[in-house]
C-alpha cells in the first residue's frame, strides 16, 4: 500500500482484511497470501470499516457522512445510508447483522435498521466533545460509548435509552470491550488504567494498572 492505512476490518470467515486508505477506495485482500480479492470505489475518503459477525455484511463509512453496506458473497450494495453529519468515527453491526451502528464527529452515534435506513430507530448524544470508543454488546441489546469527556456511558441500542453511566476516568477513554458473558465491560484510558465493570452490579470490580502508558486496545478472551 502507498499510504497510511485509515481504516481496516478483518472477516475472520473468508478469511480476509479490508483496508482503506487516503484514496476513495476500498481493498480486500486474501490472509494468508495477500492476494487481491476485491477492489471498491467510494465517493469519499474511507473514515471506518466494518464486518458483520458472520463475514455476510461489510459497510463503510465515509467522510460525507454516509454509511454503504455490502452482500459479500456478490458484494451487491445493500444499502446506503445518509448517516452521520459530518465524518464517521466508528462503525460496527449489531450481532445478528439488521442493524448497523455509526458514531460521528458530530457526537452523536446513531443505530439503524436495514430494512428500513431512512430513519435511525436510535440516536443519542450525552458526551461533550467527541465520541472516542464504541462497542455493542454480544447480545446486540446495548451500545456502549466513550467521549472525549472521559465517561463512559451505555444505551438500548433500540431506543436510545441510558442504562448506566461509568465512573469518569483521570483521561481520555481510548478503548472498549465486552465480555462474551455479556456482563463484564473492559474500558481502557490514556490514564493508564483499565477498569473492569459490572454490569448487573453496576460497580467496579477491578482496577488494573498501572501500565507504562496509555492504553490502545483491550479485549477478552472468547470464553471469556
């Protein structure tokens, strides 16, 4: 590639990686062996990628403000959806693939059903700033969100409802995950810290800390 990547996803069913950079087009390459699979023109920069869980979905988001979502056997366009005001920050499907989820800069993350991509059936805003993280839940019921404000704070992804709010953190949340138990969240900071949550008892059960630095990315295992 002849630039900084700005965007990828990996199908861990094909298997394959979709990568975008500054140009307006997508890429799609084979893992192992790199080959071409795939190549997608947009009509913007690429801002955020993703792939549903099943490999059967990929969508884009760009920096107008649209969201295009794909058949990947075909890759016939099946939808594309005036999204965001403004550029995309993050982008995920819900788990059963009728539903997709995008953040913008504007603040706002916004859920949308497939079958009907006119009107968001969510939206909600309650950080200052800009959203920084997001994650859905296993079961796709929740969305979780995190802004620039420190905070960390939760959602029915259907109808934007608040469920609960995180203690603020000392910095910028950076990074957000799900336990596959879909009890357990994982929120890690610039404040060098990773703090593990409960959901059902809506309190902290474990700080870690502290790392060398700030914290980029924080996962779990798929048991658990």
């Amino acid at each position: 590639l002849a630039a900084p990547i700005a965007a990828y996803a990996v199908d861990r069913f094909a298997p394959a990686v979709a990568v975008a950079c500054a140009e307006p087009q997508i890429q799609v390459f084979a893992v192992p062996g790199g080959a071409l699979l795939k190549s997608l023109p947009t009509p913007r920069a690429v801002r955020a990628l993703a792939y549903s869980q099943d490999g059967k979905l990929f969508g884009a988001a760009t920096e107008d403000g649209f969201v295009t979502v794909w058949q990947t056997e075909g890759w016939e366009r099946v939808a594309r959806i005036d999204a965001n005001v403004g550029p995309a920050v993050w982008l995920g499907f819900s788990p059963d693939g009728s539903g997709v989820v995008s953040i913008g800069e504007d603040g706002y993350a916004r859920c949308w059903w497939l079958a009907s991509p006119k009107k968001p059936q969510a939206a909600v805003k309650s950080h200052k700033g800009v959203l920084a993280a997001a994650r859905l839940s296993p079961d796709g019921g929740l969305l979780a969100a995190a802004g620039e404000d420190h905070t960390v704070r939760l959602w029915e992804r259907t109808t934007g409802k608040a469920v609960a709010a995180l203690p603020a953190r000392k910095d910028r949340v950076s990074a957000i995950a799900f336990a596959p138990n879909n009890r357990l969240l994982a929120v890690g900071s610039w404040d060098r810290t990773v703090l593990l949550w409960d959901r059902k008892e809506k309190s902290v059960v474990k700080e870690l800390n502290p790392f060398a630095g700030g914290v980029l990315a924080v996962c779990f295992s798929r048991d658990g």
